[in-house]
C-alpha cells in the first residue's frame, strides 16, 4: 500500500522553504543588485555556492552544525530547547539554504534589468526608498518573483543529498518522497517507487508548463518585461 | 536664483576629465546646456538633483543650500524639489498614465493638480493607458506632466526631445514652452539641437571637455557677429544649387523648405547638412553660418 505520508511531507517542505526564501531573498537582491559596496561579490559568492557544492557537502557540514555535540547544536539546544538535526525545522533551514540561489538570481537579474533611471524619477519625486522598493520596483520584476517562487519550488521537491545528510529518513518527520523512492527501490519495492517517481515527474512537467506558459503571456500584455 | 560652483572627477572614454563649473541661473530663465556627448551635460542635472554627488562645491537654490562639501551639506533627492524628466522618460511600466501622475502627490496635496494636468498636456484619453502602449511623444508629455504634480520651482530636461520625430519635437517645444510660463518655472534643458535653443531658451551655456566655453544668449553664442535683423531663423541647409550667376539655398526651418538667394561669396563656406541662421533686415535677407 502506497504512503502519502512524503508526498504531503514533501508539499510542506516546498511551501514553507519557498516562502521563507521569497520574504528573504527580496531585500538581498535588492541589496545585490543595487550595492556599490566591493565586499558584495562575496555575498554573491556565498549565495551561488549550492550550485557547485555537492549536496552531500552541505548537508554534511549542516550536520555538524546542528548536532547538539557542537557549539551552534549546543547553543539552540540549551537555550531555546531546539534540535534541529533528522527534524522538520532543520530540513527547512537546510532547504533555505540549499535553495537560496534559486531564489536570489532571478530577483537580483530582475532588478537590474529595470533601468535605473525607475528608481531615480521616483526618489526625485520624493519617495524614500522603501517606497520606491513597494510600489515600483517590485511591480516590475514580477516576472522573475515568479521565474524564483517556481524555480525553489520545484528545487526544494527534487531535493535529495542534504534532506538525506540531514533529515535522514524518519517517517512523517523527515522522510520526503525523494528519500522514499531510495527506501523503496532498496527494499525491492519496484511498484511504490515508481508510483512515488511518476507523481514526481508528472509534478515537474506540469510546474515548467505552467511557468513556459504564464511567462509567454507576460511577454505579451507587457513588452517592457 | 541658482549657483551652482562645483568640482567632480569624470571618467570619460579618453580618459579622466574635470569637471569644473561656475554659473548662476535667474528665476523663469530658460537655460540650454549646449556642447557634445560627454562634456558633461547630464552630470551637471544630476548633481543639481541630487543623484550624483559632487567632489567639492557649492549649490543654493535662492539662499537654501543644497549642497555645500565644506560643510558637509547635501540634500537627498528626495529633498531636492525639482523636476526632472530623464531622456528615457522612466515612466513607471506598471501604472496606467493616471497613476503615474497620482503617484507624484505629496501627502495631502490637492488632487486637482491631476486634473489640470491631464488636460494642459492633453492626455485625458490616455489617462487609463499603460506606458508601453503610448508613442514616443506621448510618453514624453506623461513623464513632463508627473514632473510638474509637486509644483517644483525648477524643471531640468536631459535630451527629452532626441528620441521623437521633427513634427512631435516642434510640438512637444510648445508644450514645454507653456508649462515653463504657466507655472514661472526655471527651466534647465540639455539640447543638441541649435534650432530648438534658439527657439527656446534666453540663455545658452557651453560645455567642453566639463568647462564652460562660452555663455550667452542664443545669438551671442552662435553667432560669430551679431546680426541686427528684424527676423531671425535657424535652419538646416538641403540643398546649393547654381542659377546663372547667383546661388539658390535651400534652407529647412522647422518643417518649412525656404529657399535662400545667396552670392558666389556667401556661400563659399555653406555646405549641405550645415546649420545657418536666417536673418532678413526689412528686404535684404543676410544668410550666415552658426557652426
């Protein structure tokens, strides 16, 4: 019989590292994208690293972390009573983190496609910056909101070696369909991991539809974007 | 009144250049800033506005500081009221023509700055429009209108006329014209062309290489003697055609062809594509070179 246990668990995990990730990433690709700071490229350097590092490399050192046997595990653990290694917070955490470049690029290229001179007519029409942020800046990346909100989504879903390093594999806790799959298939059970599979690669074809197909009529109702 | 004295360190593409100003602008002057890319024309309204910030200097706008570098003074933009409407016109995509103007109120101002507006740039069957369905010259009299909702005392212009065609420019001069009356505006405008500074402008200020060459009014500085015509007209020649023993010029002005009887020795330094100023003096027109 087929668990849906990690395939809610896996639409959790998705959702809340998504919108964790949105609230974040705005203010930091402004931020990036607008800085004159020198010190930025290594920003820009950390956000990128999850796309080169193995998953396994983080998930690993974010292990060590969040053990309890060491300072920062330590610290949560005395003071705010948190265990964050093979929990649900700690696969989000680690999903933020994990995901984080999928998030901040498009917002930041988004940002520096406006021209500049958008945020500049709005300062000289006494608007602070924050304003500026809200009302027309971000109205005008919606495109690459979007293009991000999708990317982590579906990123955080096809997650495996950090949730594994991580999480482990504990039912209704931890245990994603990702990490299902691997248990079936090394249990033999060919049939639930391909319905686990299937639903998976339905999912992704069906997100990249949508997101081909919303970003073709943007296109078309708004030609500055 | 404005003085504006400041120092600022350009990088140009032939390499380091200073910038160094000294001017003063009265109140309702019309003031063209004349002289070619990268003399620093656009530098000198952004650091008046407040974008770009300035080595060392001095700006006061009627006795109030703007900026002052020994003093530490320096007045964000947003403090800085001044219209500026940009050479890409930086209408905001997401807002109908309407709401680009609306967004301009200040708190509480009154909104029938809106209405007056709309109808003075005659944009009222626009108004629902978004920026990206509206031409070149329509664009241009939005970004002039949101300038104008904070009712600022001065209207600074980078190029805005250099991306319409020759019918829409002559127009959108008339529109800038009115406005600079109507609200007793000090306008700064950054201009190219020598027909529209003569056209509109009470005073021509050049810049070359981030010094001012010359100031003036528009014939004191383009003319290399002053002509006591009773008309005046810049215009750009088309064509020199010989008839018998004197020359035919054919001058455009605005969007007129007129054509010029000039002698062999009038016309010895014309050449096609040349800028000239028409001069008649009661029945003698008199055809002189301006650049």
């Amino acid at each position: 019989m087929i668990d849906f246990e990690p395939i809610y668990l896996t639409l959790k995990l998705a959702f809340c590292t998504t919108i964790i990730l949105l609230v974040l990433s705005l203010p930091l690709g402004y931020w990036l994208a607008y800085s004159k700071l020198k010190s930025k490229v290594i920003v820009e350097a950390i956000v990128s690293l999850p796309l080169v590092l193995p998953p396994s490399v983080l998930g690993f050192y974010l292990l060590l972390a969040f053990s309890p046997e060491n300072a920062f595990g330590k610290f949560l653990d005395q003071y705010f009573d948190i265990r964050l290694v093979f929990t649900f917070p700690g696969l989000v955490i680690a999903s933020v983190l994990y995901s984080l470049p999928f998030m901040v690029q498009p917002i930041q290229n988004g940002f520096k496609s406006l021209s500049k001179s958008l945020m500049e007519a709005s300062l000289l029409l006494g608007k602070s910056k924050t304003e500026t942020l809200l009302k027309v800046l971000i109205p005008n990346i919606k495109k690459a909101i979007l293009t991000g909100i999708v990317l982590t989504f579906a990123h955080t879903i096809g997650e495996f070696g950090v949730v594994l390093m991580v999480g482990g594999s504990i039912p209704s806790e931890t245990k994603v369909v990702s990490i299902a799959i691997y248990d079936e298939v090394q249990a033999m059970n060919y049939h639930n991991a391909n319905v686990y599979a299937g639903i998976l690669f339905a999912f992704a074809f069906v997100v990249l539809l949508c997101v081909y197909s919303i970003n073709h009529r943007f296109s078309q109702t708004n030609p500055l974007q | 009144m404005i003085v504006f004295k400041i120092q600022k360190k350009l990088q140009s593409a032939s390499g380091e250049m200073l910038l160094n100003l000294d001017f003063e602008i009265k109140e309702n002057e019309f003031v063209t800033l004349y002289g070619s890319s990268g003399s620093g024309k656009t530098t000198t309204l952004r650091i008046l506005s407040g974008l770009s910030e300035a080595d060392k200097g001095i700006i006061t706008i009627n006795n109030e500081t703007w900026l002052d570098t020994d003093k530490k003074i320096q007045l964000p933009p947003q403090k800085r009221k001044i219209a500026y409407v940009f050479q890409d016109y930086a209408l905001f995509p997401n807002m109908s023509v309407r709401e680009n103007l609306s967004y301009a109120l200040e708190k509480g101002q009154d909104k029938t700055i809106i209405e007056e507006l709309l109808t003075l740039m005659e944009l009222e069957q626009l108004q629902h429009q978004k920026p990206a369905q509206l031409s070149g010259g329509q664009k241009q009299r939005v970004a002039l209108a949101r300038a104008l909702v904070r009712q600022p005392d001065i209207l600074l212009l980078d190029e805005p006329l250099s991306a319409v065609d020759h019918e829409m420019r002559v127009k959108l001069q008339d529109y800038i014209i009115q406005v600079h009356r109507k609200y007793k505006l000090t306008t700064i405008l950054v201009s190219h062309d020598i027909a529209e500074i003569y056209k509109m402008s009470d005073k021509v200020i050049v810049l070359e290489n981030g010094k001012i060459s010359k100031q003036g009014t528009p014939e004191q500085v383009f003319s290399s003697r002053l002509v006591s015509g009773k008309f005046q007209f810049v215009g750009e020649i088309l064509k020199i055609e010989k008839e018998n023993f004197i020359y035919i010029v054919v001058v455009l002005i605005g969007n007129n062809v007129v054509k010029i009887i000039a002698m062999e020795e009038e016309i010895r330094d014309l050449n096609i594509g040349n800028k000239v100023l028409i001069a008649s003096k009661a029945f003698n027109p008199i055809i002189t070179k301006i650049d």
